[in-house]
C-alpha cells in the first residue's frame, strides 16, 4: 500500500455540486493498468485521472483517463480538472499562460486565465471530423433515437472529436429540457455506429447562456452525462463548419446537466485557426490521500 495524494472536484462549475464529478490521483508512478482501473471503478466517478511525469519534450505533465469501465483516450472535463489540480499542487506552471498536458491523444495545450476563484482553464480539443450528415427519413436507427427530440434548423451529423456523436440541433430549450430519451434506441444507435451516442441541443435566446446541451450516452452504459467538454468541443466545431456558431467572436456558453441535478457552465471558443477551446471554472471540493 502507498499513500497518493488524492483530490475530487466539481469541473465547469461555480459553486459545489454544479459541475461534472472528478478524482484525480497525484503521484501515480507505480500503478499499473490493473490498479488504475481498479481505483477508477471504486471511485464511481465519471472518470479518474492518474498524474505522471511528464516523457514528452514541452509537456508540463502526463495523464491517463479511466471510466469505471476503461481507459479514456480523451475528455475534456478531465483534461481541465486535472490541470487545476497540478497547477495547485504545484507541479507545473503556465508558460506565457498554457500548460501542455501529454496524454493517449498527444500533448495539447491547456490555457489558463486569472488565479484563484477566478481562474478558467481550457483545453484545445482534438480536431474534429464530420463523418456523416445524417437523414432520419432514411435512417431507421438514427430515426429512432431521435424520435422525442424534434428537429431544429441543422441536420443530425456523426462527428469524431475523439470521442464520437451524433449531435442533434432541438427546435427549442424548452423541448429538450422535458425530452424523455429512447434509450434503447440510443444504445442501438450507438453500438451501430460506435459512437457515444447523442449530444442534442438548442438555442437559448434571452438566457445567460447560448445553448442547452443535453449528452445522452448509449454504449457501454446508458446515462446522461452531467457536462462533457469533448461532446461541446465536437459541438463547436460542427457549428463552426456551417457558419452557425452561437454567442459572439467565436465564443459562448453552454448550460448542461440541469437534467440530471447539476447546472454546469461550460465555455466554448473557435479561434481564427479554427480550433475549439472548451473549458471553464473548477472547484475543489475534496483533498486527502488515497492509499492502495
């Protein structure tokens, strides 16, 4: 048994309890696959991250992502909880404001604005790609799953950020908001297409955010999930791709979770490169030590 430092926190929230859970387990040189599995299931959070040395020349850390059920190659809520912990724990810095989290994806970079309570970090999320621009009326499946969302302006599109969606534009807040997911349908849809499953959403006018985004996970379990930073990262840039991005010079705000008892921000931004930024505040809410 060895005694790790060992923190959970809310990411994308300003206040406890908003945002989407996290463990983060510094100190993780010596863990095997095995037992980094282990503690990710016992944790029965979202995910868990596992903090190494950095082996990659630039980078400020290394990271590995579990679901209780596997290894993640990348998310985004992980990415930014597990750069506000290193940065207090002291194990990295910012250079001219970023950190480089190396990782199963690469080393990407993470800005960080304003310290303390104040603080926002996010990731630049990989490159995404429109696989398929998807047509109910010929598709069974997608028709299905898509059944009690009804549509919006765009198209439903399978985009690959990473991770893969199906990403549903929803005719007002209020109908996705009370929408009662397929699920079976969901999960049929996702395994069909080895995707994640559905993230619908919908514009807000006159609200404090710009989208409501509900993220429906079909496969390997079927949950809604409380603030996904890849699944709003994949969302960005299929609205960016069709000139049809909301809020102002690239950026905006996205309300998630409230669904599920959570009332996440998150912060999305598509610079003049054309990458998607998706991040937001963190709050700590647990630290100790974890001893296994």
């Amino acid at each position: 048994m060895t005694l790790r430092r060992y923190v959970q926190l809310d990411v994308f929230a300003d206040r406890p309890g908003a945002g989407n859970p996290l463990a983060v387990v510094l100190d993780a040189a010596g863990l095997d696959d095995d037992a980094m599995q282990a503690i990710a299931r016992w944790t029965r959070l979202p995910e868990t991250t596992f903090v190494f040395a950095p082996t990659q020349p630039g980078a400020s850390y290394a990271v590995r992502m579990f679901s209780p059920r596997r290894e993640v190659p990348f998310a985004g809520h992980p990415s930014v909880g597990t750069a506000h912990v290193v940065l207090d724990a002291g194990l990295a810095s910012p250079v001219d404001g970023v950190l480089m989290q190396e990782g199963a994806v690469g080393v990407l970079p993470l800005r960080v604005d304003d310290e303390g309570a104040t603080r926002t970090i996010a990731v630049r999320t990989p490159r995404a790609q429109v696989v398929k621009v998807g047509d109910p009326s010929n598709d069974e499946g997608l028709r299905a799953a898509l059944a009690n969302l009804p549509a919006g302006d765009l198209p439903p599109a399978l985009v690959d950020g990473g991770r893969r969606w199906w990403l549903a534009e929803v005719r007002d807040e209020a109908t996705l908001r009370g929408a009662a997911p397929d699920w079976d349908a969901i999960g049929s849809l996702a395994r069909a297409t080895e995707s994640m499953g559905v993230c619908a959403y919908a514009r807000t006018p006159g609200q404090p955010y710009d989208l409501a985004v509900r993220a429906f996970v079909g496969a390997p379990a079927a949950f809604e999930d409380a603030a996904s930073g890849a699944a709003n990262a994949t969302l960005a840039a299929w609205l960016a791709s069709r000139d049809a991005l909301p809020g102002r010079d690239g950026r905006y705000i996205v309300s998630q979770g409230r669904e599920v008892g959570y009332d996440a921000r998150l912060q999305l931004r598509v610079d003049d490169a054309g990458d998607v930024w998706s991040g937001g505040h963190v709050r700590t809410i647990v630290t100790g030590q974890i001893d296994w």
